[in-house]
C-alpha cells in the first residue's frame, strides 16, 4: 500500500490547527505534568512512573486521539477525508502523527520530572512506543464508535478502568484467580517492566513483557484499520 508523505503532512498540519484551537482538548497536554510535579515527592520509584505513565496514555493519547476522530465526526468532514485520494494508511497516520509527537514530548518531560532511570533505557523507550501505538489505536477505535466529543470522552472510561487499573486488579489473583488474566494487559505488562532491577536482569525479563504489548498493539492497530475501512463501505 503506498504512503504519500503530503498528504500525511496535510492531515497532521489540519490537526495541529484544530487541536491548537480546542482547549478543552489541548488540557490533556498539562495533566501527565502536573501529575509527575505531584509525583516527584516519591522519588523515581517503579510504581509511581508506571501509574504515571498507564494514565498518561489513557489521558493524554487515547482521549487526545478519540477526539480528533470523534470531531472529524461531529462535523461531517471524516467522510469527506475518507472520499479523498488519501489512503487509508495516510489517513490513520496522519490522524495519529501529532497524537504521537505530543505523547512522545510529554513522557520524556514526565520522565525527566520525576527523574526516574530505568534498568534498561532501550526497553523503556521501546515500550512506551510501543504503548503510545498501542494507545492510539484505542483511541481510534473509541472515536469511531463516538459521534460527537462528548461521546468520545465517555468512550475512553471503560479503557480507562480496564487499562489503567489492571495491574492493582492483577494483585486479587491470589484470592480471585479469574484476576490472572489481568496480568496479561499492557499496562500490568509495563509494570513489570518497570520493576525489573538494573542491579541483575536478563534479556528475557526485558523482552516478555515487551512482546505481550507489540502483541497487543499489532492486534489492537489491525481492529482499528478494519473498523475504518468497515465504515468508509457503511457510509
């Protein structure tokens, strides 16, 4: 399937204008920070940045990207993208770019404030690119089944009790086992990851967890082609 990097270009320049207008939206940009500000009294401690950074997708890049779809929605103007000679690669990456670069620059400030170091610096940017891929394809997937930015903020509270609190819900298992399955989401899955020493370590405590979230993502991004595709044959 080709790529047309203009077009890309086009739909990431169209975003960044209507974002920037959006405060209401644009909010989300502040929150991880004021967050991490809040946090940096507990140090760099593993669970501190892992519940930093798993409300962090769900606040800033799932609910940033659901927007951005759900508006398109609202005003009548995705269908027209869709009917435009912009693939449908061109489309979701463009849509996706800006959530993506605002995510990426949020973190590293995150990070930065909190000054946490982890064990493995190559599996901790990798896992959070990962996850803002994985995140952003739920967000695309919640703005689909949104028709208006109200909707669309109401869509990601389900993600947000599932994703978000998984790794305290994954804790039950000893009482409940049902609860096990928890621990196989993404963002137990960056818990992990996180707690995992840089006293001693093996490359396979390092690359468990990050295979189960690029599983996660790949399944989670092909959900979110297909339901585009699905309703650009609807309408």
């Amino acid at each position: 399937m080709s790529i047309s990097l203009k077009r890309i270009q086009a739909i990431f320049i169209k975003d960044y204008k209507e974002f920037s207008r959006n405060y209401g939206i644009s909010v989300t940009l502040i929150i991880p920070i004021v967050f991490a500000f809040l946090f940096r009294g507990a140090g760099s401690s593993s669970e501190a940045i892992a519940f930093l950074l798993n409300c962090s997708f769900v606040i800033l890049t799932c609910l940033a990207q659901a927007c951005l779809i759900a508006e398109e929605k609202e005003r009548n103007t995705l269908r027209s993208l869709m009917m435009t000679p912009a693939t449908t690669t061109d489309v979701l990456i463009g849509k996706s770019a800006l959530v993506f670069v605002m995510s990426g620059v949020v973190l590293a400030v995150v990070t930065y404030i909190l000054g946490y170091e982890p064990a493995s610096m190559w599996a901790y940017v990798t896992a959070l690119f990962i996850s803002t891929i994985l995140y952003t394809a739920i967000g695309t997937i919640c703005g689909l089944f949104s028709k208006t930015l109200l909707e669309a903020s109401l869509t990601i509270l389900p993600v947000a009790t599932i994703f978000a609190g998984a790794p305290w819900g994954a804790q039950l298992v000893n009482d409940y086992p049902i609860f096990k399955v928890l621990d196989y989401l993404p963002s137990s899955q960056l818990v992990h990851l996180l707690s995992i020493s840089s006293a001693d370590y093996s490359m396979g405590e390092l690359l468990k967890p990050l295979l189960i979230i690029l599983l996660w993502a790949i399944v989670l991004t092909i959900v979110s082609v297909f339901l585009y595709e699905r309703r650009l044959k609807d309408e």
